[in-house]
C-alpha cells in the first residue's frame, strides 16, 4: 500500500504543475482549483501511504 500512496503523491505534484506545464496558468480558478486539490491529494495520500490492505480505501 506504500507503492500506491506514493504514486497518488506524484499524481497529486502534477495536478500542482498542470497549469504551468499544460498552458492554462492564465485561468485564475482552473489554476487555483488544481493547485488546492494537487495539495490535498499529496496530504492524504502521504497520511495513508502506510496503511495496511483494505483500511487505504479512501486513497
């Protein structure tokens, strides 16, 4: 379950540098929205990262 928590961190860090590396930085509430919810994905998925078998289900 670490694997899996660590690989949602990294999709979390892309949703953080999506607009940048995609082109839609000049959208405030696109960029803002991928921004806040990159940074709860990479919170959760670390806190959950070392949960054993079926308790990671919220990941």
């Amino acid at each position: 379950m670490k694997t899996r928590g660590i690989i949602n961190a990294i999709i979390g860090i892309w949703f953080v540098i999506a607009p940048w590396m995609l082109g839609f930085s000049y959208n405030a509430g696109a960029t803002s929205a991928s921004i806040v919810f990159g940074i709860l994905q990479v919170i959760t998925s670390l806190l959950r990262a070392n949960k054993p078998g079926w308790n990671s289900w919220q990941n």
